[in-house]
C-alpha cells in the first residue's frame, strides 16, 4: 500500500492532485459541448422520460455531492430533495412510479444508504447507483446505474470521489431535464435569469476546460500558508449559499475529520440565527463564492468580520468579497455550477495543510473508516 502514494506524504495529498484525471474520466464521452446533449452509456435514452421527482440518498461527503445535486436539478426545474439515508427510513417521503431515488455512494456498501436503496426498491419508484465501483453491492442492487470513475480512493477523507459526483450530478440533471423537457411547467423567474446568464454552451465549455483550471489551481494555491496563519484559532467556520453551501458543509466535515479541530458548515444567510453567537476574532469564517448571491453573502462575512472574526474568501481575483477579507482562496471565474468544484479542491487543500501542520494520521485519522458497512 505504502508505494502507491508514489512522491506524496499521503494519499489524500495524492488523490487531490489527481483530480484534473478525475474528472477529466467523469465526464468523457458523456457530453456534446456544441449542443451540451448529455448520455450516459450505461442508461438507455429515454430512462427518465417519466421522472417528475428526484430523491437522492447518501451519507458522508456523498450527501455533500447529493446536496449539490439537489440544487442543481432544483435549477434545472426539476423537483429534487436530498436526504441522509440514515434518516431515510424513519419518515420516507412519498414515492412513486415517477420518482427516481439516487443513491450516491463511493464505495457502494455504505450499510445505511443500501438500506435506503432497498426500502426505495420495494416501492414503485426508480432506482438509480452513482458509484465509483463496479459490482459494488449499490452497483448491483439498483435498478441502473452510473459510474464516476474516479479511479481508488485510499484516503478515509473523500476528496477526488467528491468532485466526480456532484459533476455527474451536475450532468444528470442536466440529461433528466431534456428528456423531461415539455412536461415540466415553466422555471421560475430566478431561473430564466440564471439560464440568460449562463447558457449550456458557456457552461459545458467551462467543463472542457475544468481539469485544467484545477490542475493550475492546484499549483496556485495559497492554501498552505493560510493553515500555517489560522494554525492556533479555536474554532473555523465554513459558509456559504447556494451551491456554496454544500461546498461549505464538505470544507468543514473535511477540516474536522482530518484535524479533530472544530468545523461548522453554515448555510450563509443562517449565521444571524445563531452560529453568529460562536463567532469571535479567534473564530476564522472561510466563506465561499459561487457566482450566484454573492452580495448578500458579502453582507454576512461582514456580520463575521465586523465580530473580529478573520474572513478567508474563496472567490475569484478582483471580487468585492477581498475588501473584506483577511485571506483568499482564488478560484477562476467560470460559470456557477461549476465554481463550487473550484472551492472544494481549494477547502480540501486547507484541510490538508492545516492537518498536516498538526501532524494528524491524515490517510487514517482516529475513529473513521472508509467504508461504514454497518448500520
Ligand atoms: C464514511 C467515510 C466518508 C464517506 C462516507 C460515505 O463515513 O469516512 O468519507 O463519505 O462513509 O461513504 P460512501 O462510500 O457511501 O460514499
């Protein structure tokens, strides 16, 4: 096992920087950027011709990429909800012969998200794996299934399984709305406004172009100093809206598993209800920018900054966020859906530096396991 980190400290160091070939793997074949026309080889044209809802299921940094997910069909004006599977069982929401339930998991043996496989299974509704393993038992239980192709993932801590999902995600949803297109109502208003602004040629341009940004993004990254900065803090927060929330929730269950420090993920617009309480100068709040809201998540790392709290920005050069920021993260201006992938490699470098400084067991920190078979 030890060789196959090859020059790296550890293989989540080693997964990180592998994913330029990750998703460069995730996505082809799988796309026309000309008419951004998605398939998938292993569905069959016409699949989802009937789905009016979406439920996805998962567990982990999985239901990190399910939450990403979640919005980017929401936007895609298809009814989507993402849920822990844990939590499946205790209240299910109603399905139906229209309903697909995703169940996202790396491995495919996740006990609790097979679970919620199997309960799905026994109703009317649609199964659907996102897996990185073929013949894994969530590969073989659903009714089809898609494969990220990420390549082994050592690490405990996801990373490059991460970013792999939540594009597959972005590109099933894309595929659900064109074979759906005419059953649907109209999108709302906030949505039109979006597809002006960015339009599916733009975006899947930005696609082809995405192993790239990651892999200079990846040379670029200040990461390591900004650990080495906030090393002594108490606490660190993660925010964000939209797609960056998520992206948030995954930079601090990254920055918590690997450090043992304290890390909350909180929507951006919910830090007045409450987190705002923890914040203090000994508190650095990484707040990420997506492209989509970003003024008024400008205004709540104000609310933080203006508590003493050092503001670490994950935006792009020259954004209004690095007038109030202590720190920045850089990521490229590319279209929304996809700046969120930007950020998380970025996070996921900052969780790596800052435990590395600790001198935590990175690859196999204390109490997790890569793959939780049992409920
Ligand atoms: C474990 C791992 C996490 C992972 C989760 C879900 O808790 O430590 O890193 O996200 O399982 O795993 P899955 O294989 O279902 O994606």
């Amino acid at each position: 096992e030890e060789t196959g980190k090859g020059e790296f400290d550890h293989y989540m160091l080693k997964e990180i920087t592998e994913q330029p070939t990750s998703i460069a793997q995730a996505t082809e074949g799988r796309y026309d950027s000309r008419t951004g026309a998605v398939s998938f080889e292993t569905v069959p044209d016409g699949t989802f011709s009937d789905v009016d809802r979406v439920v996805l299921v998962a567990c982990g940094t999985s239901y990190h990429a399910a939450r990403y997910g979640e919005i980017s069909l929401r936007r895609a004006g298809i009814d989507a909800v993402a849920l822990l599977a844990n939590e499946y069982g205790v209240a299910a929401p109603p399905v139906d012969e229209r309903t697909l339930v995703v169940a996202v998991t790396q491995s495919g043996e996740t006990a609790d998200t097979l679970d919620a496989l199997r309960r799905a299974g026994e109703s009317d509704a649609t199964t659907l794996a996102v897996t990185n393993v073929i013949g894994s038992s969530a590969a073989r239980d659903a009714d089809h299934r898609l494969f990220i192709r990420a390549g082994p993932e050592i690490g405990v801590a996801a990373t490059k399984t991460f970013s792999s999902q939540a594009i597959l995600l972005t590109m099933l949803a894309r595929r659900i709305a064109d074979e759906t297109a005419g059953t649907r109502s109209p999108p709302a208003k906030a949505d039109v406004a979006e597809a002006r602004s960015s339009s599916v040629a733009d975006r899947w341009s930005d696609l082809d172009r995405l192993p790239s940004l990651v892999a200079d993004l990846l040379e670029t990254s200040s990461a390591e100093s900004i650990a080495r900065r906030y090393r002594d803090d108490r606490a660190y927060f993660f925010i964000g809206r939209g797609l960056g929330y998520p992206v948030a929730l995954e930079g601090a269950l990254k920055f918590k598993e690997i450090t043992y420090e304290h890390a909350e993920g909180f929507a951006a617009g919910e830090l007045k209800h409450g987190p705002l309480a923890l914040v203090t100068p000994e508190t650095p709040v990484v707040t990420v920018f997506t492209g989509t809201e970003d003024a008024q998540t400008l205004k709540n790392a104000e609310e933080a900054a203006t508590r003493g709290a050092p503001i670490v920005a994950v935006c792009p050069d020259g954004h209004p966020a690095l007038d109030v920021a202590d720190a920045h993260l850089r990521i490229p201006d590319v279209d929304p859906t996809l700046s969120g992938i930007l950020a998380t490699v970025q996070l996921q470098l900052l969780s790596y530096h800052a435990a590395s400084l600790l001198e935590r067991a990175i690859d196999k920190p204390r109490n997790l396991a890569k793959s939780v078979t049992v409920e």
